[in-house]
C-alpha cells in the first residue's frame, strides 16, 4: 500500500499523463468478430500512463499492479520476451511508421480496470500507451483523432499476434461515452444518449482465457456459417433470419448449432437494444429486460457464463437491478448490472455471494490530463 502511495505522488510530479477508461458491452457481446454490431460504453474505471523524460536512453516502466519492471531500449525492432508483449509491439509499430525515441523516460502504468476480467484493461493499457508514445516522440500527426489511436491500438495489440478479438474495445476507450459500432463495410460509429443511471461491475475474480474462449466460438460460428453456404450460398450473416438460422441449423451439432443460433438472437437483441437508445424518453424497465435476454442467450446458446456470475446475476436482480449480464469474452471475469436505484444495495449483494463489486458510470473517453514539456 505505502509502495502505492509512492507511486501516485511520483505521478503528481511527472510531465505526461495519458488516461484512457475500460469498457462494458451494453448489447452485441461475441459479435464485433463476426462483422455485426455492438453498442458498448466507457466506463469511470480508467488506465493511467504517466512519466518524465530521462537522460539515458532507455525506458524504466513500472508495472505497480502486477508488482514489475521492464527496460527498453527503442533503437530498433525489439524481440518479444513473453505472450502479449504488448509495450513491446506498440513500440515496434510505432518504429514501423518512422517514430524515433532520442530519450527514454520513466513511466508508470497503472489502472483501476479489474485486471484480465473482461473489461478492457488490456486494450485501455494499450490505447493509452499509444498515445502516450506518440506525444514524447512528437508524432501525433499519425494518429490525430481518437479513431485513428485506436486503429493503431488495434494493430499492436490484435493484428501484431494474431489475436480473434475485434475493434470494439479499442474505439470504445478511445472515444468514450456509448456507442453503437457498426463493423460490416466501412466501419461507422454513432453516439448514443448517455442519460441513465448507475452500473453495477462485479468481478467473479475468477480468471478467464480470453484468446482462447473468443477463438473458441468465433470458429465454431465460422464452421457453422460454411456448412450452411453450401444449402445457402448467399448467406449473410448480417440478414439471416431467426427462421432461417434455425431451418437451416437443425442437423449442426450442439456445439456448433448453438452459437450460431446464439449469433443471430444476439444480433436481434442489440437491434432492439439500438431502438431503445433512439428513444425520446429511455424505457429503464425494458434496458434492464434486453440486458437479462442478452444474458440468457450468452449463457445457454453461446456458453460463456459460469455458475458463480450467474449467481452474481441472481443476486444483482434480487436486490433491485432491472438487468445484467456477463461482460467480456465469458468464462469468468466481470458480469454487470443495472442498478439506476439502491445501486449500493446491489454491491453489496453482488460482494455478499463472492464478488467484487464496483460503482461505475459512463465516461469520458482517451484523455491527455497533464503535458508539461
């Protein structure tokens, strides 16, 4: 604790601080792969990344959530030490484009965001770091919106290993507030209302296999589609009618049938869900029964909830949530609720079955708080 509290002071004292926000996802979870959209929203957990120049050449990072260090030495291509080397491979992508680093700099990255629960730390880490790089080497020129920070956060983090997740975590903390991502085609982002009340997160503190469990049903919803094209040959997952789904399903296996079911219901929720948003006068009641229905299908179609999140749900509904659901690529991480009265009251039910819980709110999205050089 005393460790931390150094480390925050340290961070009053620095010349850059960049801030970026986790993220939930309202309607549309295991759906950006595939192409169909989502409406996600930032929330008020967020990642910091802070530092001051220094005189030799290298970078002294301090990790104070995972208790690490590393030193790196920008000068060229640099060799991957471990899975996921994602500060790595932002600087290599930056070293692609022609960035130079002529110093290095002392830097603290530290978040709020549950750690590898589904809420985005990873991609908030990621979207910040980016843009905290391009500000010490003077090129923000190659990214001067949120949007394009994103698309390079997206490159570093996804592309550069060959990872199955989409761009929705990447432009939610980039740009903030609620947004409905439309990925067929050229990408298209809409903002919504924000005008609703609190959010419940509650981490399972069960850990998850993200690449893993996301890779899972993105290729067994492909396996499905390609059986299907051959009776189909115009299939477009986009259109596909629940009607059609089902007829043209019913011989798949159960492991394949049902995500693909599963794909095409959650498509259909997130549409209604879209209506809501577009509302004059937003419907809580109906929020809260659309979030439940995403639930159901996540849970019993696509197989990404676990018993103790849907106790969490259980007990979030019980104590006056009108909604929730699992939040992430599933198999355990975070479920949230919606929870616009006696939002406490949930928390505390959520911590009382095993969970941790958090009071959060939409938020702003990638943020430069502090440049003093």
């Amino acid at each position: 604790m005393a460790k931390l509290r150094q480390m925050e002071e340290k961070m009053i004292e620095e010349t850059l601080l960049i801030s970026s926000p986790g993220r939930i996802c309202l309607f549309g979870e295991h759906q950006d792969y595939l192409g169909l959209p989502v409406v996600a929203a930032a929330i008020s957990l967020r990642f910091y990344v802070s530092g001051k120049p220094r005189r030799s050449p290298d970078f002294l990072i301090h990790l104070p959530d995972i208790g690490e260090e590393e030193r790196i030495v920008p000068e060229s291509e640099l060799p991957y030490q471990k899975d996921r080397d994602y500060l790595r491979s932002t600087f290599n992508l930056l070293l692609r484009l022609g960035c130079e680093f002529k110093n290095g700099w002392e830097c603290t990255l530290r978040g709020e965001i549950p750690i590898n629960a589904g809420t985005s730390s990873s991609s908030a880490m990621v979207v910040a770091w980016t843009r905290f790089l391009l500000e010490i080497c003077s090129r923000t020129d190659l990214a001067p919106s949120p949007e394009a920070v994103a698309e390079l956060a997206h490159q570093a983090e996804v592309v550069e290993f060959q990872e199955p997740g989409g761009k929705m975590d990447h432009y939610t903390s980039a740009l903030g507030g609620v947004l409905w991502i439309q990925f067929a085609g050229e990408l298209k982002i809409t903002r919504l209302r924000e005008d609703f009340g609190s959010f419940v997160l509650g981490d399972s503190l069960e850990k998850k296999n993200t690449t893993g469990l996301l890779g899972s049903v993105r290729e067994r919803v492909r396996a499905g589609l390609e059986i299907i094209k051959k009776k189909l040959p115009d299939l477009d997952l986009q259109t596909l009618s629940e009607a059609e789904i089902l007829k043209f399903s019913q011989d798949l296996p159960p492991e394949i049938k049902n995500p693909l079911c599963g794909a095409v219901l959650n498509r259909e929720i997130t549409r209604e869900g879209l209506k809501l948003f577009q509302q004059k006068n937003f419907d809580h009641q109906e929020f809260g029964r659309l979030l439940t229905e995403h639930q159901k299908v996540l849970r019993e179609l696509v197989g990404i909830s676990t018993p103790k999140i849907d106790r969490m749900l259980q007990a979030a509904l019980e104590n006056g949530a009108l909604g929730g659901k699992i939040n992430g690529s599933g198999g355990g991480g975070c479920m949230f609720a919606y929870a616009p009265e006696n939002a406490e009251g949930v928390a505390r039910a959520i911590e009382k079955v095993g969970g941790r819980a958090y009071l959060v709110r939409v938020d702003r999205g990638l943020s430069l708080e502090r440049r003093k050089f």
